[in-house]
C-alpha cells in the first residue's frame, strides 16, 4: 500500500500495486510508483504503511491478498481489500490473509 497525503487538503489516497515488472522488493515497487507518478505528487507527501503479496487469478476471479513486507512492515490488508473490490467488481473471490509472507 501507498499512502498519498495532499499537504494543503490533507487529503489521503491509498493506492495498492501489484506490478511483478516493478521490483522484487517493496522499497522498489515504492520507488517505481513514485517516478511513474512524480508529476502528481507535488503538494504531497507519501508513504508506504506496509507490503503484502498479491496473487491474482483472473479466469476463476480470485484475488487473494497476504504476508507483509520486511522492510515497511504489515499492512491493513482489509484496506486492499476493499480497493481491490472496487477495481474488480465482478470478482467472486477477494479475500486477505495476514499469514505467510
């Protein structure tokens, strides 16, 4: 999860992503987000609140949310959940665990 907090509004967004191709850890899924959205982000700060993992199984329309990250920690995977959800409203199955990693 990232958190976007707008410094005059403070205003937050949390984003969730799952992008294989970003990096093998969180600091640099983090860090892909953040040049990928620098145009965006003047006016706010950012932070990550913790790491999961994603498995995402789209022809039985499963998505299945766990674990935590080493280095930022355990997030609110029920927070993902619901995000998740809103993208994929035809999914069946959106579930989180905080087992594994």
């Amino acid at each position: 999860q990232i958190i976007v907090i707008d410094k005059a509004t403070k205003e937050e967004t949390t984003y969730v992503r799952g992008k294989a191709n970003d990096g093998e850890y969180h600091a640099d899924i983090f860090d892909a987000f953040l040049g990928e959205h620098s145009s965006k982000l003047t006016g706010t700060d950012q932070y990550c609140p913790g790491g999961g993992r994603i498995r995402h199984r789209p022809e039985e329309k499963e998505i299945f949310v766990y674990g935590y990250s080493k280095g930022f920690g355990l997030p609110d995977h029920d927070i993902a959940c619901k995000l998740l959800k809103e993208r994929y409203p035809d999914y069946t199955n959106i579930h989180w665990s905080n087992d594994g990693y």
